[in-house]
C-alpha cells in the first residue's frame, strides 16, 4: 500500500538535523512505556516506598528517578498470577468484551462493507451517508438515546450492552469499504463470467483480497475495545464485577501499588504484541480513513 | 460491480438491523423522548427539558470545557503532526520505523499510562526537575486549572500518531517532479513549499484538523481517570454531567444535553464534508 518514492538513500543536513529531533522524540515518546516495564520488575517494599512518597508539598524533596531495583523481582507476578485473582478476573473479562466484538465484527463488518461497495442498488448512497454521519458522532450523543433503547430491549447491566453496540461500529464499516470501492472491477467480473454468484464472490475472491485491511481493522478495533471505557461506565453502572480492566484498573492500583506497575505492564503487552505484528497493516488502514 | 441484484439486501440484512437499532432509531426515538417530561403521564412539554439543560450551571460549564479542551488538543495535534510529517519526509525511507513509533502510543490503553503519567507530573516529578532547570518555579500540575496540562498532554501523546499517518500519506503523494520543475525554474525552499506543497495537501490538512478535532472530544478517559467522577471544574467535561445525571436518573436531561452538544457537532460535519468537495476537483 505504501507509495513511498524511492529516491537517493542519501540524507541533506537538514535531513540529518531532523533525524535527530526525531530520534529525540522517539526517545521520549517510548520512556513512558518502558519505564512502566522497568518499575514492574521492583520488589514490593521499593515500589511502595517510592510511590508512598508522591504528593508531597515540600519544595525541599524531589522524587528520586529509579533506573534499577535493589532485587529484580517478579513477586508481584505471581501475586496476579496465582494469590489474587481480582486482576486477573478483569484481564479476563477484557479479553472475553474484545473476542466477543470482534467476532461479532468479523461477521458483520466485511458483508455490509461488501454490500456497500460492490452493488448498484437505489439508496446505497444514503446509507453510506448514514453511517458517516453516525462514525462522526461521538458518545456523548449516541449514549443517551442509545441506553433508552437497551433498557427497552432488556440488555442494561448486562455484557450485551456493552458488546453488541459495538459489532456494528460504523467506523470500520466505513474503512473496510473505502478499501473495497477501491479494488479493481475485473476483480469480480472475471468470476461472474465464470458463473460465480454474489455469495461465492465474497467468499472466494474479496475476503481473501481484504486479508490486510481486516487485519488492519481488527487491531484497531482490538486497541479500542482495550481501552474502552465510556460504554461500560454507563451500561454497566450497576454490575462492577462484569466490568473490564480498562475502568477498573485505575482503582485496584490505588489498593495494591505494589502489583500496579506489573498489573499496567501486563495490559499494555498484549496491544504492544498487536501492534508489533500488525504495525504496517495498521498505517495502511489509517491511510484509508481519509474521505475519498 | 453488481447490477440490482436482490441478494444485496439480504447481505446488508444484519449490518443494516443492527445500525438501526442501536444507532438510528434509538437517534430519532430520542428527539420524541426529549420532548416529554418522563413522568408516569408522559406529558408533552415541548422544548422545557432542553431550556432546564440549558440553563443547568453544570451542563454549560462541561460544554464549555468539552469544546475549550477539544480546541486546545486539535489544533496542537495537527501543527506537530504537520511538522513531524514533513520532517518524516525529508528522511525519505528512513522514516519508516519512526513513523511506526509515533504511532505506538495510539494503541495504549489510557489507565495503563496513568500511574506513570501521574509520577512524572509530581510535586517533585521530573516535569518539575525540568521547570526548576529551565528557572521557573515548581508547579502543582495535579491540582486546579494546571490538570488540564497533563491531561492535554496525554492525550497529544497518545493521539499525534494518527494525524502523523495521514500528513505523511498525503506529503508524499505529491509527485516529486513538481519540485523538480520548479527548482529549475529557480523557486527556492520557501517559494516551494507554499506554493507545491501546501496547495497539494490543503484538502488532507483540512481533513485531518476536523477528524482530531472530532476526537478529541474523547479527552474524557483522561479527564475521568485523573479526576474521578468529580474532577475540579477546569475539567469537568460534558461527559462527566451526563455520567452524573444518568446516575440520579434523570434521563430527560441526558437525552436534551446530547442534542443541544449534537447540534455543535453536526457544525463540524458539514465542515468535513465540505473537506470532500474541496479534495474532488484534485482527484
């Protein structure tokens, strides 16, 4: 997908000048990330003396910047892993909203894509109108009457709430047929010589085609059923045990400092692996989101 | 291409029930909803619920934070990703990898990053080890008005990546023999890049200030994790009031408050879309 122009591989200086900046602000943008891996790996009593010390007022003290433990340990580990099982019941709960949206998207996601990108019907236009008009609004307006309809239906309070909305985001409904618009017409048109019918099409030729951008799109999505937070504050007000790790986190770190850097370490590694697998995917897919 | 097939209907079936459900006629059964005054009768009151939102000191004072918010990250977002783009370009294939990085904090999940987020603004964090050197006094960054500078910050942090992806894709379509034509014409660094390289990128420029814009309404999560549900009022956000009245129940409020916010968004829309025609005569 990348069109990169492919020129002299030799840098100007003001071309070595930004590689420096750059370098710079990579530098700084990753520390965050790799500090949260470091202090992870502090034993118990130097994590919550550190953290102990924040918040204070005195303009004599400053907070010391630790770059290695007194004893690297994975204590706190096995505290999630094994003693406890708060953190990891909401690990869980996480993976169990994500593999649900995805599935769910998975299904829907590429045929209403398909539909809207590979037939002439009267209306096609409006719908896809529609489902811009819907990617643009942002939670604050689609909650409020959106809560109204899963109490009509039943589902508040329970994880459907917060999965099924979800399935059918407009957002990657969107991306996936920006992306099929764009394929080349023989594409079909070879197969419907041959016979091969709308069902079979989508199977055999487009899926297998669409594998990057589904890829693309499920990393995306992955990301934002990780961190999502709004949806199940509000759907699921009443059940805190059937919330995810990304609204419950924040109060277990309070409880237990000890676990909390190895807790945050740990929520970030699967989207770090994700994303590790899927980065160029995921650049290709952004490059989509542009209104063409 | 498909011609009129009736199959098509069948394929959008579940995609098309699903956004009508949960999108579209929760949408327009909502406007109805606003308009009565949700006691057991179910009277008609016409615009008294949005008059009553109106009116609520909270609502207008998370509005005004929801759009001050917006507007201090949009705009922010889109000069650095504008520049880190074009320097991206002038590492040409270089550039790859670190693209990649700025792109990296786009999939963190915000409460994650908190805790570490909060050491570094401390009283005595490294953020204030930085203020004291550059000789300025030490700032309380966690309380009052100065919360709103991490918490913009995280959110650039997070989100700049995005915008980077799109300014990078748009600074190298430009076809290379522009430039090349126009360095023989004589057109120095200056000349060309306001007359090539921002013409050719002005419909993406526009594109990617109304998306970060539009984004950045989410600034909640960030807002809500350091804040809690009631943060100081510099930056309580609309969200927050929603959460809040959705709590005591009173569901007639929530309903008027998001039109009247939609209302504003609808604005930014129409702008996007204005983004489209501008780009059509280009392609």
């Amino acid at each position: 997908m990348s069109r990169r122009i492919r020129r002299s591989g030799r840098l100007s200086f003001s071309g070595w000048v930004a590689m420096l900046i750059l370098t710079a602000l990579c530098a700084l943008i990753l520390l965050p990330i790799v500090f949260t891996f470091l202090y992870s790996f502090f034993p118990k009593g130097e994590i919550e003396s550190y953290l102990s010390q924040r918040g204070s007022y005195d303009a004599e003290k400053w907070l010391d910047v630790l770059y290695s433990p007194a004893v690297f340990s994975l204590r706190q580990y096995y505290k999630i892993f094994i003693e406890d099982p708060t953190y990891l019941r909401l690990f869980c709960n996480s993976a169990m909203y994500a593999g649900a949206i995805l599935l769910g998207q998975g299904i829907i996601v590429p045929l209403t894509a398909y539909a809207l990108s590979r037939f002439t019907f009267r209306g096609r236009d409006l719908i896809f109108f529609c489902i811009l008009v819907l990617m643009i609004l942002p939670f604050q307006v689609t909650m409020a009457p959106s809560v109204m309809m899963l109490r009509w239906m039943g589902l508040m309070d329970s994880v459907w709430a917060v999965i099924l909305p979800m399935c059918f985001s407009p957002f990657y409904i969107f991306l996936l047929r920006q992306f099929m618009v764009s394929l080349p017409s023989e594409l079909l048109e070879a197969g419907m010589v041959d016979g091969v019918g709308a069902v079979r099409g989508y199977i055999h030729v487009i899926l297998p085609v669409c594998k990057p951008i589904i890829g693309a799109a499920a990393a995306l999505s992955f990301a934002d059923c990780w961190n999502m937070v709004e949806q199940p504050l509000v759907y699921l007000a009443n059940r805190p045990n059937l919330r995810p790790l990304s609204v419950m986190f924040n109060q277990i770190s309070t409880e237990g400092a000890d676990v909390a850097f190895a807790g945050s370490a740990l929520y970030i590694l699967p989207t770090l692996l994700i994303y590790l697998y899927f980065q160029e995917d995921i650049v290709a897919g952004i490059q989509l989101s542009e209104l063409k | 291409m498909f011609h009129r097939k009736k199959i098509v209907w069948l394929l959008l079936l579940p995609g098309l029930a699903g956004l009508i459900a949960f999108y579209v006629a929760p949408l327009i059964g909502g406007v109805y909803f606003s308009l009565m005054d949700g006691t057991f009768a179910n009277n008609f009151v016409g615009l008294a619920n949005y008059e009553r939102v109106s009116q609520n000191p909270m609502f207008q004072l998370g509005l005004k934070n929801t759009w001050e918010l917006s507007l201090l990250c949009a705009p922010a977002i889109w000069l650095l990703a504008f520049v880190l783009a074009a320097m991206l370009k002038m590492l040409k294939q270089r550039s790859v990898p670190f693209r990649n990085v700025l792109l990296l904090p786009y999939l963190m999940p915000t409460s994650a990053m908190l805790l570490i987020w909060t050491l570094m603004f401390d009283y005595g964090g490294v953020i204030n080890r930085l203020v004291v050197q550059l000789g300025y006094e030490r700032v309380l960054w966690l309380e009052e008005a100065a919360l709103r500078v991490p918490i913009v910050l995280m959110y650039i942090w997070k989100n700049v990546g995005f915008s980077v992806v799109l300014f990078a894709s748009a600074l190298e379509a430009v076809h290379p023999s522009l430039y090349e034509y126009a360095s023989l014409e004589g057109a120095g660094w200056w000349r060309q890049a306001f007359r090539i390289t921002l013409p050719q990128i002005l419909p993406t420029a526009f594109l990617v200030f109304v998306l970060a814009w539009v984004n950045a309404f989410k600034i909640f999560k960030e807002a809500y994790f350091i804040g809690g549900d009631y943060p100081t009022p510099q930056i309580y956000t609309l969200q927050h009031f929603m959460n809040n009245k959705f709590a005591k129940l009173e569901y007639q409020d929530v309903t008027a408050a998001a039109y009247l916010f939609a209302i504003g968004v609808m604005v930014l829309f129409a702008l996007m879309y204005m983004s489209k025609a501008v780009r059509s005569p280009n392609t």
